[in-house]
C-alpha cells in the first residue's frame, strides 16, 4: 500500500488536506480503480473518525490489499467550518458536493488510476448526496450508497428524534417531547418556504433551514430513477440512524426490478459497518466509542462489485 498526501481544492479558498491511497501494483502501465470516499452530516476528518472508528481509513487500507485506490480528504465544514458560517448560509454544494468533484478531478489526473472507472463511496449523508454529486460533475463509473436514505434529511432528523423519544421515560421523556415537538414546528412549513425566508430560521450551530430545504429540492430518488449507472446499496441491519424498514427496504421498493442496482444487507453491523456493540439509539457513546473495524465480507463485496463493474467498463 501506498500513501500520497494530497490536497483537495489546492489554490482555492478552502483547500482540505487528503490522502490518495494506492495498491503496491498499481503504476502508470498498470492502472487501477479507484474510489472517491464522501462524509455523512457534521465536520469529518478525512477518516471519517467518530470518537473510536474510522471507517474511511479502514475501508482505504482494505480496498487497497483489494487493488482499489482510494482518495479521502477532510471534510469541508471540518477544517474550515468558522469560515464558512462567517462567509455566508452553508450548503450541501459548498460543504461536499464541490469538493467531491474536486477530489474526483485529481484521481482522473493520478497515473496509476483508470479515469474511467472512478467510483462513489457516499456514507450516511454522502450516499444521499452522492447520485446527485454524481450528476453535477462527479461522473462516476457507478455509485456505492452506504448506510444512506432516499427520505429528504429533515424526514430522517425527525425519526431519529422520535426514536429517541420512545426511549426514554419521566422528566427527560418531558423534556425531550418538548424538543421534539419544537423541531416538528420549525421543520413543518420547510417545503413552502421561499429560499429568503428559509435563510432567516437558524436550526442549531449556525445552520438555517435554508441548508435543508436546497437539498429536499435535489432529492436522490430523482437522481437514482433517472440514472442507468451501477449502483450497490448496503446497510447493517443494527444501524439506528437510518432503519431496514424506512430506509433499506425504501430503496428496494423505489428501485424495484432494475438490473443496474445491488443490494447488500449485513446482519449485525450498525452505522458504521462494525459489529453492533448495540441497536438502542441512547448508546451512542458506548456503540462509537469502542474501537472496531469493518471486517472483510463488507470490504470483500465492495472491492468484488468495483471490479466486477471495472471489468464491464
């Protein structure tokens, strides 16, 4: 393996450090695919790390045993999040889209990779960005949607509330009914908003409504029905951010009977694709808070679907 540090956005005003990870055989005469890794919501480092975890680095080392290079990088809202909120409302286009496409931009641009068969690894909030990253210059060989949604992000921050809610008991269940019910209010007239009024309504740490409903407008089911590119989904069947119910079993039913689409569900693995310490959305500590790796039959079918859709190419 091989590691190149990287700089994402070089010259702009908000360059984000990475790293392009190659297999030891990969060279110009010999190159390889590879992938773009894409953040879920919040400030990211480039490994993806929440509080033990790292699923970016673990999915970059293990796609390169498997002959994939990889490219991650530090999310925007991460490394440069003070700057942002000061220059003005934030989006998903300035905090990932832009610099996905970027990062895309410079593995086309690495002699040991194949430009054509450059793919899409959207995590959580990156697989519900990444059809439409795909569409607005990304232009990947095929998309990996992991742990993701085809619910809008406001649908998906209510559920997670309300499953918080059925969770608790006594005065912290008071407390958070009242929180709930106050989201439910300020989320309730999203959809007929001007994008000037939605601008004006602060959601929490600087983010308005605004940043919701610019991506409720660009939803992925649209991307996703329109599109003919392979596509792998895969989720843990112990995740409780996102449900098998309302969220893997949603894109079966929007995506039914298309040939172009795969699959994968993973008995026992929570959000970040290791073994649930854990299904109880309360746990979150304790469920990200000891370290775990993603094991080999989630890296093994990643890198098994990227060459077999390489070898179509």
């Amino acid at each position: 393996m091989i590691e190149k540090k990287i700089v994402v956005g070089e010259g702009t005003e908000f360059p984000l450090n990475g790293i392009l990870t190659l297999p030891d055989a990969a060279s110009p005469g010999a190159p390889v695919p590879a992938v773009v890794m894409v953040h879920g919501s919040g400030a990211s480092n480039m490994d993806e790390k929440v509080m033990k975890l790292t699923p970016f680095k673990d999915l970059a080392e293990g796609l390169a045993a498997r002959g994939i290079a990889s490219i991650r990088y530090d999310k925007r809202s991460f490394a440069h999040g003070r700057k942002m909120l000061k220059e003005g409302d934030v989006t998903v286009v300035s905090e990932t889209i832009e610099d996905a496409v970027l990062a895309a931009g410079i593995l086309r641009e690495e002699p040991s990779v194949d430009p054509g068969k450059i793919f899409i690894i959207g995590h959580s909030m990156g697989a519900m960005l990444a059809p439409r990253i795909d569409a607005e210059g990304g232009d990947f060989a095929g998309l990996i949607l992991m742990a993701g949604t085809p619910r809008t992000l406001d649908e998906v921050m209510m559920g997670q509330n309300e499953d918080v809610l059925s969770k608790v008991k006594g005065l912290t269940r008071w407390i958070v009914k009242k929180q709930v019910a106050k989201l439910e209010k300020t989320f309730a007239p999203l959809h007929e908003m001007t994008d000037e009024e939605a601008k004006k309504v602060k959601v929490g740490g600087g983010t308005t409504l605004y940043y919701f409903k610019e991506m409720a407008v660009h939803p992925a089911a649209d991307y996703l029905l329109a599109g003919t590119k392979p596509v792998l989904i895969m989720q843990g069947d112990k995740d409780f951010q996102v449900s098998v119910e309302k969220d893997f079993n949603a894109y079966k039913t929007l995506l039914k009977n298309r040939p172009n689409v795969a699959f994968r569900l993973y008995e026992g693995l929570n959000h970040a694709f290791v073994p649930a310490i854990s299904d109880n959305i309360m746990k979150v500590k304790q469920e990200y808070g000891t370290e775990r790796h993603i094991g080999d039959e989630v890296i093994g079918d990643l890198a098994s679907w990227i060459h077999a859709q390489a070898e179509e190419i």
